[in-house]
C-alpha cells in the first residue's frame, strides 16, 4: 500500500525548511539532502495534493510511475503531480545532492504565492502541464541555495518576501526549464569520452589522459564534463564500474574477486566498498539478490 509523504524530518545529511513557519500556505517545504553513500530504496508514495518538484544538483537517480523509469542525471529535475504514486522501485536512493519542493496545487486553486489572480493562474497552468522529467536551467541551482542562505537570517518582514520571490523565480525557472528540451544534448566531445570510458572499464583513467583526447585542458574538461553529464569525470567513471559490476554479478558467476580485477580495482575490498557506496549493497548481496541459493563467492 502506498504512503502519503508530506515532510521528511531533517538529519545530518537532509535540511528541512518548513515554510509553514513563515506562513506560507501553498510552499510547504524545500529540502536539500547530501548523501554520501547509497541509501534503502525510496518506497512508493504520494504527496496528497502537494506538487514535488525535485532538482538533482549532482550524482544519478531513478524515479519509477507506473513501471515507467525516469533515470536522472546532474541538473535534471523530476516532477510529480499531485496524488501522482512515485518511489525509487528497486533502485537505492543515490550518492549525490538533491533538492526537493512541495507546492499545494489544488484543484479550485486561483492563484499561488500571494500574485495577482491572472498571474497566478498562468502559473498553476504551467505547473500543471509540466512533463515528469526534463533539463535544468543553470538558474535554478543557484536560487534553490539562495532559499536556504536567505531563510537561514533572522525572521522578519522582508525575509518572507525575499523567500517568496524567490520561490516565484524558482517556479519560474522550472517551466521555462521544460521548455527547453535541446539543454539535455550532450556535445561529441564529451560523448567520446563517455563511450572511451565504457569501452574501457578495466582502466583506471588519469583526468589528463581523458582531457588530451579530446583536447582540452585539465580544468576546462572537468567543469564541461560536470555540466554536462551532472558527475565529475571520477564520479562517473566509478559508477560506471559498479554498473558494470551489478551486471556481472547479476548474470554471471564470476567469482567477486575475479570482477574486482577486471574492472581494474586494486583489491576485492576496495571493490566492495565502491560498490556497496553507489548500491547501498555488498557484492554478495546483490549476488544473492539476483541467485538466493547462490553462495557468496
């Protein structure tokens, strides 16, 4: 059975701001968690008659609606409708920053965040007509993190506008983001490298060696890398291994050891808590997941 999610309390690695406090009626929360390691994953759910817009500032994540898949990278954003059931299905919560906004959106709504009824309506019009899955602005990151700088000053008149304003701004950004689908286009010289690395996993790659071959600089390289596939090169190399591992493990019986060494890791355990930081599983784990009688190698 499906649970109904409203707020999720605050822990070292999630921030929670309840904008109810600040008398917001139809912002409820904005909510950035930093995870370091893979988490359980995310059961199915909805937010009753709250819209959930999530922005993923870096790392990879799967969102499933009705069977259907939506797997995000850096700078996307995933929109769920009201009473719309979403969870993670089998895949972990991830590695990486994501930002998330409940907005009530009700049916008999005629305006939103205090504008003026015909602005407000245009508006609601284009948060409901958003698509589930779709190409960040660059805008975006930077209003999600000035929420939090500006609601972490002392309470007070114009504190409130400051965060209305920017909860405009930051609704804003997202419909003109869908409207944009060209933004998700990866260019050649990334693309290479992306197929150079895959091709490739038993390597383990220096930044510079994957920079000369599509000549760029060392800096240059990392930062269009970042911006376009939403990792670092490293993080994306890593996760590539482990995906590669997953399948291995999945489909082969390949002793652990014997995929440690092909994919290029130093050692089975270096390995295993690669893997266990991008799944949230050990080897064996995953191993027995996929063959229950199997015995862990």
């Amino acid at each position: 059975m499906a649970t109904e999610y409203v707020l999720v309390d605050p822990s070292p690695e999630r921030t929670i701001l309840d904008l109810r406090k600040s008398g917001f009626k139809d912002a409820l929360v904005v909510g950035r968690y930093e995870y370091t390691k893979a988490r359980p994953p995310l059961e199915t759910h909805t937010h009753g008659p709250l819209l959930e817009i999530s922005y993923l500032e870096r790392g990879e994540q799967t969102y499933v609606i009705d069977n259907q898949e939506f797997h995000m990278r850096g700078s996307d954003v995933f929109v769920t409708q009201p009473d719309e059931l979403h969870g993670t299905g089998p895949y972990p919560e991830g590695k990486g920053v994501m930002f998330w906004m409940l907005i009530r959106l009700t049916d008999d709504a005629t305006t939103l965040l205090d504008l003026p009824k015909a602005e407000g309506m245009a508006l609601i019009h284009k948060l409901r007509g958003l698509p589930h899955h779709f190409r960040g602005h660059r805008n975006l990151k930077e209003t999600l993190y000035r929420i939090f700088e500006v609601h972490g000053r002392d309470a007070g008149t114009l504190q409130v506008l400051n965060i209305r304003n920017l909860l405009i701004r930051c609704l804003l950004d997202v419909a003109h983001s869908a409207e944009f689908e060209d933004q998700s286009q990866i260019s050649p010289e990334i693309l290479e490298v992306m197929r150079y690395v895959c091709e490739n996993l038993d390597c383990n790659y220096m930044l510079e060696d994957l920079a000369a071959r599509v000549a760029l600089s060392v800096s240059r390289f990392k930062a269009r890398f970042k911006e376009e596939v939403g990792v670092p090169p490293a993080d994306y190399v890593a996760r590539q291994k482990v995906s590669k591992a997953m399948d291995l493990l999945r489909k082969t019986g390949m002793p652990i050891t014997q995929i440690a060494t092909s994919l290029g890791y130093s050692s089975s355990q270096y390995f295993a808590t690669a893997f266990r930081r991008y799944t949230g599983k050990t080897p064996s784990q995953a191993r027995r997941e996929a063959y229950p009688s199997h015995q862990p190698a």
